[in-house]
C-alpha cells in the first residue's frame, strides 16, 4: 500500500487524540475498521507507529518522527491548495486564529465574534510553535497564540510580527487531592520539586517548545531524574492518570479545565519552570491592523482563564480542608 495524505491526516488525529476509540468518534468511523486502517498504514510504514495501551496510545521514536513531518507537509499541501482557489480572495470581515491548546483560546475567540467588524471566526489549535509560524507565514492564519520558552526564544520568519500578553506564566504541578505531597502543602500552596523526585509524571509527547528540555533541566538539578513514562496530548487522559493517583504532571494555570475535587494544583517552590505569552500576527493579512484589539482580547481572556482556575482550586482546597 502506497502511503497516501488521507492516511497522514489519520496519522496526525490518532496522535492528537490519544486512542484510537476517540479518533474512531471523531472521524465517525467504527474504532474496528480504524484499527485496522492504521495497521494498514503502519505496514506500509514498515513499522509501529504508536504504543497501544489502557489509557490510549503513545508515538513511537518512528511514530513522532511521522507525526512531525506528515503535520508539516499536511500544512504545506493545504497551504497550496488554499492558494491555488483563493490567492487573494480572504474575506476581509474572517479571522483565522491559531494557537497552542489552552483555555484563553475560546476566550479570544469569544471576543472576536463579538467585535461589530468581524463575522466570521476560525480556529486552529497545533501544538507546535514551527506549524504554527509556519501558517503565519503563508498566510493560513492571521493571528496566533505561542509559547516561549527561556533558552528557546522565537525566531519569526519575514512577515509575522509579535507582542507579549503574558510575561511569565508559572508551571504547577497538579495531583490527586488526597496525595500525602497535596494534603501536606495545601496550607502554603507551594512545593518543592526535589519532594518529587519518586513520582511517575505524564505528559505530551516531546515537541519543538523546548519545555521538555527545561523540565529534565530543572529535575537535575533539583537533584534527580524524572521518570516520565506517559505521555499524552489528550488532557481527558492525563487528568484521568492524575485522579487515580497513578503520577503527576505539569501544567499551566490556564491550559486544562479542572474536571472535579478529586484533582488539585501547587506551585513549584522558585517557579524553575516558566513560559511566555505572545501574540503572533501577519504584517501581510488583511487584518493585522487589529493587532492591538486582538492583543488586548488575548490580555483579557488570559486573565479570565486565570481567575477561573484560582477560583477552582480554592474552592478545592477549602473542600478538602
């Protein structure tokens, strides 16, 4: 079997959804017959593509690579096939916005429909900084999202311009609530990451933030190396390995939605781990003069995001309490 695109964007949505049953549900397919498809691909690729497991799959070290290149010549194909039917025909009153999946994502969103020029509103969510630069710079997206790492600074292509919306957003760690490390700490919120050093941690799958570089940096030296042996890019599937106290993960104050009591947050003693917020934009779309409004849209629906998961985990805690 030839290795076609179709089989690459199935590729990418199994990645994206962390199983094969939600990729199934999404693609409105039998999860039997997308099984049996991705065998079919992983054949022709001469070999696994993803770890099977209970809680979902996971990219093997063939997996990722396959995943990182067929994203990027997905982007190139439906860059060239927008081009080709409408070079110069984007409606001036759309907004297409990208961004890493986070909650202040819906919250721009929000806004622009709300805006009294702006009629339509599309949205693009991509873990990866290069897609989403990338995307910016053909002119796929007009406003995006992205995260910045110490160390790993941004490079922006010709053409895309970008302002900070937060200057530093502190990673927590999120537990179990009746984790010992939790119920010890609930009273100053905080701890130190070395008190971790025995946990299992669950994640995303390594990507091109430099995030993953930073946290082993950070456990080193803390004194230990951390055992990341999950991964995941569905957070359904990561807070559900948190709940049932099989590990902690990393998180951002505003990148998940606090599902229930039975999970909770602290602060990482020192914040070892931070990241920036920026909002990235086309100097050659129609709209980059709304660079400023978008900006400020982005600034408030941060600050919402925020609010919302202190007001959360406050009430957490008191429950607990």
């Amino acid at each position: 079997m030839n290795v076609e695109l179709r089989h690459l964007r199935v590729v990418v949505l199994v990645a994206e959804a962390g199983s094969v049953g939600r990729a199934a549900r999404w693609l409105k397919v039998s999860q039997p017959s997308l099984t049996a498809q991705l065998k079919r691909i992983e054949a022709a690729f001469g070999g696994e593509l993803f770890e099977r497991s209970r809680t979902g799959v996971t990219p093997t070290a063939l997996g990722r690579y396959a995943v990182d290149r067929a994203r990027a010549i997905l982007v190139d194909v439906d860059h060239l096939s927008a081009t080709v039917s409408a070079m110069t025909a984007v409606e001036s009153s759309a907004v297409r916005l990208g961004g890493f999946p986070t909650a202040p994502m819906s919250g721009i969103a929000s806004r622009l429909r709300d805006h009294g020029e702006i009629e339509q509103v599309s949205i693009e969510v991509e873990w990866s900084t290069s897609v989403l630069l990338q995307q910016l710079e053909s002119g796929r997206l007009d406003f995006a999202l992205l995260r910045e790492f110490p160390g790993f600074e941004l490079r922006l292509p010709s053409g895309v311009e970008a302002t900070t919306v937060v200057e530093s957003e502190s990673a927590y760690v999120v537990m179990s609530a009746d984790h010992p490390l939790a119920v010890g700490s609930r009273h100053r919120g905080e701890i130190e990451l070395a008190a971790l050093c025995d946990e299992e941690w669950i994640g995303e799958p390594p990507d091109d933030s430099g995030f993953h570089v930073l946290f082993r940096a950070a456990c080193e030296e803390a004194g230990f190396q951390p055992k990341v042996e999950h991964h995941s890019v569905d957070t359904s599937v990561l807070m559900g390995f948190v709940t049932s106290g099989q590990g902690v993960a990393l998180v951002s104050p505003t990148s998940y939605r606090m599902l229930s009591t039975d999970v909770t947050t602290r602060t990482l003693t020192g914040d070892p781990i931070h990241r920036r917020l920026l909002l990235a934009w086309s100097t050659e779309s129609p709209r980059a003069q709304m660079a400023p409004d978008v900006h400020e849209m982005a600034a408030l629906a941060y600050e919402q995001a925020f609010t919302e998961h202190a007001r959360r985990d406050q009430h957490q805690r008191m429950h607990v309490a």
